[in-house]
C-alpha cells in the first residue's frame, strides 16, 4: 500500500471516537456480515449505492478495498452503483488524488472507465458509473450499502441482497464551483474512509 494511503489510515483510527455511539452501533451491522460471510469462508461482495453513482459510492467501493488490505481481510470485493448512469466526478476523482491515489483512466468516454490504484503490487479498483444491478456488479449474496438518502428511496427492492443498510452522507455536489468545493470534498471522503475503516477494525 502507498505510504501516503497507509499513513491517511493510520492517523483517523485515533478518530473512532467522533463516531457518534448510534452511528457505530448502524455500522457495526456490515462488520457482522462480514463477519458471517468470512467465518463461513465465502467471498464478501459489499455494494456502494447512491443516485448518480458519481462521488459518494465510489468513495465507499474504492475505501472499503483499501480497508479490507489493511485490516488484511481475504477474499473481499467492492463494488458500486446507481439508480442512473452519469459519471464518476473529478471532483471525487481529485479528492481521492490528494490522499495518495493513483488513478488512471482506460479511455477518454464521457462515462469513462479508471483504474484507481492504492498500491501498485495490487490490482487496482475499477470505477466508472453505472446503475446498481449492472452486470459487473454482483447479482446475488451481497450487501448493498446505501449512501445517499435519494437512493435510500428510490431503490426499494434490490433484488439478490442479503443485507441492505442506510450509511448516508450529505452531497458534496452542492459545493461544486464554489470556494469550498475541494474542502467539502475531502471532508466528505475523509468521512467514509473513517467509517469503512471502522467497520473493518470490527471484523474478525
């Protein structure tokens, strides 16, 4: 893992404790999937879903692999997804560069396909937009991770999930083009990065 991702990593679990108590008791429901699925040594399929599939979901697919790496738990795959297609947002793209991500694209589409990289002897995350139920995303034994109220409502059967969450987290979009757009931004992926990294400190 790249020392600058390692080091991001290691300096917010000594901010487990600004996790309200009602927040980590929400959380801890993924650790206890996670948990299931490990202990009966099955793949863990974890599903990132917001609106747009833009900025949040990927900041929740790309942290929860990095997560698993550090914590050093197997067999787990991250995905995310959307109730519509748009784009993944360079905003969400930049934030995630100044932590010390890689990220590299594959073509120049309007909806372009990257390659985000944490390290470079692992293969990296795939991320571009897509609807939840694409066929790159898993279509049975997962958990689908709601992170925005929108899709929280507007998804209300997903079909194949074994556990379905509410984490919701406010839209950094609102600040797009303003002067706290890139603040906004990294605070929101601080925000998912702190608490994917607390999930996984609860797995075994």
């Amino acid at each position: 893992m790249y020392a600058s991702i390692k080091n991001y990593c290691t300096e917010l679990l000594k901010e487990f404790s600004t996790i309200s108590p009602e927040r980590k008791l929400l959380l801890e429901k993924i650790a206890v999937y996670i948990n299931s699925k490990s202990s009966a040594h099955k793949p863990v399929n974890l599903v990132y879903i917001c609106t747009h599939n833009s900025r949040r979901s990927h900041f929740g697919q790309i942290w929860a692999k990095v997560a698993s790496e550090y914590y050093n738990i197997p067999n787990m795959h991250t995905f995310s997804g959307g109730t519509e297609a748009t784009a993944f947002n360079i905003h969400a793209i930049n934030a995630l560069k100044r932590v010390g991500f890689n990220i590299r694209p594959v073509n120049i589409e309007k909806n372009a396909l990257y390659h985000v990289f944490y390290d470079d002897q692992q293969t990296p995350v795939e991320c571009f937009s897509k609807v939840y139920d694409d066929p790159k995303n898993p279509q049975s034994e997962f958990a689908a991770i709601m992170t925005c109220g929108d899709a929280e409502e507007n998804c209300p059967f997903i079909p194949g999930v074994e556990l379905r969450i509410g984490t919701t987290y406010d839209d950094p979009k609102v600040f797009d083009n303003t002067p706290w757009q890139d603040e906004k931004y990294d605070e929101r992926c601080r925000q998912i990065a702190l608490e994917t990294l607390y999930v996984f400190s609860k797995t075994k």
